[in-house]
C-alpha cells in the first residue's frame, strides 16, 4: 500500500517540486499552501507524512507540529526551513536548500524510526 503524504509550502514551485519526487518514490500526495490549510486536511484524512515549511502564513511549520502531535501522533512530520534550526529529540528538521537524494535520506530516516508513526517520539 501507497504511503500517504501532505506536502505543505506557501512557495508552489517549492511544493510541486517536493510532491513530484514523493510521487516518484511511490507516495500518494496532497498539498497545502499553509498550515491552517495542512490541519484542514489532517483532520478529514490520515497521513504517514507531514511534510512543512516552517515560515507559512497563518501558522508557522512548528506550530502545525505541534497541533499534529496532539491531534494525529502517529503522523510522522519533516520541518523544512531555511535559516532556523527546529530539529530536537521532538522534532525533525531538514535545512534548505537540499537536494532530492538528500530530502529522500530524510524521509527514508523519518519513516524508518520505530512504533506506529513515531508516536513516542512526542511523549
């Protein structure tokens, strides 16, 4: 079965780009323009993976992370931002620009951690 994804940038170019080789690596994918609009989606259907900028309107990318690990812990969710460093033992964070070999490691990591969806990495 397909894993299911939700690519989340305010950037469209950033966001098709992202989607496109999550496609290409056998992923079935929305996309959202914001955070507000991430947890819109989130609520009506179930995601493996929450890809997010961190710099969006009307709800930063570590504020969708937040709200998801109270509202879906089993998602897993990949921080994207250029110049601020959000990655801890609670977070996971890829600084831009990458590469896609790179974005694909980070996935591939993400979604390899233990339990159903990381969930304990919240706790």
């Amino acid at each position: 079965m397909a894993l299911r994804s939700l690519v989340a940038d305010d950037e469209p170019d950033i966001r098709d780009f992202i989607g496109h080789v999550l496609e290409r690596a056998g992923h079935v994918v929305t996309t959202a323009g914001d955070g507000a609009e991430v947890l819109a989606h989130t609520a009506t259907e179930s995601f493996d993976l929450v890809v997010v900028d961190h710099h969006m309107p009307r709800m930063t990318g570590l504020a969708v992370a937040d709200e998801l690990r109270r509202t879906s812990p089993s998602t897993k969710v990949l921080i994207m931002s250029g110049d601020l460093d959000v990655g801890d033992e609670h977070r996971h964070f890829l600084p831009k620009p990458f590469n896609r070999g790179e974005f694909l490691a980070a996935v591939d990591n993400l979604l390899a951690l233990p339990g159903v969806g990381g969930a304990e990495l919240w706790s």
